[in-house]
C-alpha cells in the first residue's frame, strides 16, 4: 500500500520534479502526459512508480494535492499543503515556488547539521575506542601494581575506566535501551514532545518560528488574493509546518476566524507570532492592504531564516569542535596520568 512506510526524498530527484511541474503549470502543459516523460528519466525506481501512480490519479479527475496524498512516502506533508493552497488560490506557480524554496532550504538546512556532527562523532567513537584498547587492556596491571604498594591509581584514571566498565557491563541493556528511545520516538505522543522541545531550545526555536512565519505569511497572501476567505485559508494553513504544536494552534484559530474575528485578533493568543509581525498584520488590515502587508513579511522572515541557520549552524561546529576537544583531552589525560603517577612512584626514569 503507498504511503505503508516513509521515504521522503530529499534528493535532486524532488528538486527537478518541482522545476519541471512550474515549467508545465506555466506553458499550459497538461499534467499528466509532462509528467509521465519526466518520470522516464528518474532513477529511483520506487519514486518512479510513484509518479505513475500520481498520473493514473490525475486522469481519473483527482487534484494534484490529492492525488500527492496518497503518495506520503515521496512527498512531505508540509510540501503537500502548499501544493493544495495554490490550488485553492489560484496560483499553483507561486506554491510550488515557494514549497520548492522550502524544501531546499530543509535539504541544506538537515545537510549541514549532518557535516557539522561528521568529524566531532568520528572523534569520538575513535577516542573510545583506542582508549578501550590501551587502558581497558593496561589498566588493571597498574592497578595491581598500585594496590600492591598501597598507592591509590589518579582519580581522573579511576573515574574514566568507572565509565567505561560501566558501558561494557550494562552494554546489551543500553542497547535496548536506545532500541526503546528510537521506537518511542515514533509514537505521536514522543513527537509532540520532541515539537514542544524544538520551540524551547535556543537557536532551533528561532530557526523554526522564523522559516513558519515566512512560508504562514506568503501562503495566506496567495490564498486572500485568490478571494479565498480567512476561515477557509487558516483551515489550510494548518498543515503547513511539520510542528504539531503550531499546526494544532493553527487548527485553534482557524475556528476562532468562523466567529468573524480579524487576523490581528485570531492571531494574539499565539505566542510564536511576535509583536512586530502582529503590527504589521493590523496595519494591513486598517489600511485594507493585507496581502502585500503579508508578502512583505514573508520576505522578512525568509531572510531572517536563512541568517538564523547559518548562524545556527556555526554555532553548532564550535559547540561541537569543543566538546570533541574536551572528551580527548579528559581521555588522554585519564590514561597518561596513570602512566605518570607510576614513574612518579616508582622511582621515574630508575623504573626502568
């Protein structure tokens, strides 16, 4: 059944699919037959059968958004929204732009996180492993010798072989453990957790308020130009983000919008819209201009976005750097400090 297991590309593949669609969608291209010629060049051949199924959805009257539904393994849920609001809008070009924007920024974004944690995680299982074969294998020698003479081994020693006998004994019941973490991770409950955590972390809640404001504001501009109206577009806007906690606020003051409220007032109770994107919003409501109010606070905060990330992202390669330097040196200084104390002991450079 499509959609059974998640697989959702993050690949040039998706990135050339997108251009190709705007490039149909703008020269009046029917869909189905442009897609079905693309498909012929794509590698992948699980995504290749999924534009065929996409095709086959497409002649049979669905909209690309839906037919896009029954395909959640190749196309994020985010990704899909957008897709459906330039559909209800009438600007599938500008949607597609702007999922296509979004989604390379989510590729380069998770791409550098994934550079910056490389070298630091080599650095590390590499210091534990050469100093589990050097002190694991010397150190009981020297600790009888120390006991022996009624000597007390280097506490720093003591502390470092602590932890790792301690990781060797209790090995399979951290194994199990991680097992236990990686499956509660995928229960709804854990990611509303781990979402809830995201907007408390310094940096990433930046980040991910930031890059929801500016996709929030560019698809609320398309859908009230396309005379959409404010409850029908908040309705849409929920699942625009991959954060269940703002798209269950969104899902919120969508049903406050059927009361006739303003966006300004629908907006107020939640806390990831900040005080100058709330001015904003009511001067464009005053002044009856809203939609280019909106686009002017998307490119805002897309340019916000992208500076929180790289900024981000530096931050994260020295924090990383340090502690890699940090967790070497207590090694190296747990296993040479043996060897000292030893000559210091037993005579220095005699002991030999």
């Amino acid at each position: 059944m499509p959609g059974a297991n998640i697989k959702i590309l993050r690949n040039p593949e998706l990135d050339m699919f997108n251009e190709h669609l705007v490039m149909m969608i703008d020269a009046g291209l029917p869909l189905p037959g442009g897609i079905t010629r693309f498909s012929k060049d794509i590698r992948d051949p699980e995504f290749r059968r999924a534009l065929d199924r996409l095709v086959k959805g497409l002649e049979q009257g669905e909209t690309l958004s839906s037919a896009m539904l029954s395909e959640k393994r190749f196309f994020p849920g985010d990704y899909t929204a957008l897709i459906r609001i330039g559909e209800q809008g009438g600007n599938l070009i500008d949607a597609l732009s702007l999922a296509m924007e979004h989604e390379r920024f989510e590729k380069n974004f998770y791409d550098k996180i994934k550079n910056s944690l490389f070298y630091p995680v080599l650095v590390f299982i590499m210091s534990c492993v050469n100093y589990f074969l050097i002190v694991r294998i010397s150190y009981p020698v020297f600790l009888d010798i120390f006991r022996t003479q009624g000597k007390n081994p280097p506490w720093i020693a003591n502390v470092c072989n602590i932890i790792f006998s301690g990781a060797e004994k209790y090995s399979l019941f951290l194994l199990s453990l991680l097992i236990l973490v990686f499956f509660l991770c995928r229960t709804q409950s854990m990611r509303l957790l781990f979402h809830s955590l995201l907007l408390k972390l310094p940096f990433i809640k930046d980040v991910v308020v930031s890059a929801f404001l500016a996709n929030f504001s560019k698809s609320l501009s398309i859908l009230l130009q396309g005379k959409i109206s404010l409850s029908e577009s908040l309705k849409l806007l929920g699942g625009i983000t991959k954060n269940r906690i703002i798209g269950q606020k969104m899902e919120k003051a969508a049903s406050k919008a059927d009361n006739g409220l303003e966006l300004y007032e629908i907006l107020s109770d939640i806390p990831q819209f900040p005080d100058f994107y709330m001015a904003a919003v009511k001067s464009g409501e005053n002044s009856q201009t809203l939609p280019d109010s909106l686009d002017g606070l998307a490119d805002i905060y897309k340019a916000e976005t992208q500076y929180l990330a790289r900024l981000f992202i530096q931050v994260l390669d020295i924090a990383l750097i340090l502690a890699a330097g940090v967790w070497v040196g207590i090694l190296v200084v747990g296993m040479y400090s043996m060897y000292l104390k030893f000559f210091t002991v037993f005579g220095g450079m005699a002991a030999w």
